[in-house]
C-alpha cells in the first residue's frame, strides 16, 4: 500500500525514483539536500557593506527637525541613500534597499536637504466615493533652494569605511 505522497508524485518524479527503487525516506532526504544547497548557495545575495553615516543639519547655527536629507551618488560605486533629521538636526542615512539607520555605501556624494510644510490653499476637494471634502494643501520648502537640488547644492560628503559625521550647515 502506497501513501498519499507517494501517489501524489507518481506521474512525475517517483516514477524516476522507482526505477532507482528509491523508498519515500530517501525522496524525503533528497528534496533537504536540494532545499538546504539553495538556502548555502543562494542566501540572502551579497550585501553591499554599509557604514554608519550620520549627517547633522543646522540652518543659521540652530538644528533643523523634519528635515528629508537625499544623498545622491557622484561616483560609480555609491548608492543613492536618505533619512529624516530628528529634533536635534540629527539623522542616520541608509541605502534605498537597506534597513533603517542602516548605513550608507563608500562613495562619493551630493547632500541635498529638504523641509516642506503644508500649506491651506483654500480649496477643497471631495471623495467622489464617499462624498466627503477635504481641504487640498501644498507643500512649502522651508529652506534655502540651493539645497534641495543635487544641481546646485554645493554640499558634498564622502563616506569612507567605519563610522561617519557630517555636518551640514545651511545658510539662508
């Protein structure tokens, strides 16, 4: 009498297998054998190595809460890499791909830095599902211009292996 697992693959494998008169336990071994080479061989990939980057932001001397801080690559082997500053300025960076407060890769980079406020326009717009209204904001950049485009911001970071500090301090 057969199991119901060894009837589940006799149109396909097993019929391989019982010409090798394998049994069930050897079938059963071979597929951890296969199921165990693909999660050596394969992993998780190969990580890029990241590094700790924390990048402080001050406007006129005073910290800058809330702030997006971009970190676009300028050479090959960098990678693009964000984070949002803290109340004192303070924020760690990490790749788009990486875990929070991850790090960010040796490289080359812009430092571009961003804060939008909201702002009432005075308009309304309705939910054409639900009916209702909501008022219809817009973003308002908060900084300096020059820093929020990776054209014209004239800071530059390079992040070497180990522990990095960045100070950007924008003017108005």
């Amino acid at each position: 009498m057969k199991c119901s697992f060894v009837r589940l693959f006799e149109n396909g494998f097993l019929r391989f297998c019982n010409i090798a008169k394998l049994n069930t336990i050897r079938i059963f071994s071979f597929f951890a054998i296969i199921l165990a080479a693909l999660f050596l061989f394969c992993g998780c990939g190969n990580r890029i190595p990241t590094h700790v980057t924390e990048i402080i932001v001050t406007l006129d001397g005073q910290p800058v809460e809330g702030a997006a801080v971009n970190l676009v690559p300028i050479s090959d082997n960098a990678m693009q890499a964000f984070g949002i500053t803290d109340a004192n300025g303070r924020c760690q960076t990490q790749t788009l791909l990486g875990k929070a407060d991850g790090g960010t890769v040796v490289g080359e980079y812009i430092v571009t830095v961003s804060k939008l406020v909201s702002k009432d326009t005075g308009k309304t717009i309705t939910d054409q599902y639900t009916g209702q209204t909501t008022p219809l904001l817009e973003g308002e950049e908060t900084l300096p211009t020059i820093y929020t485009s990776d054209k014209t911001s004239p800071l530059k970071l390079e992040v070497k292996s180990g522990k990095n500090l960045f100070n950007a301090e924008l003017k108005k």
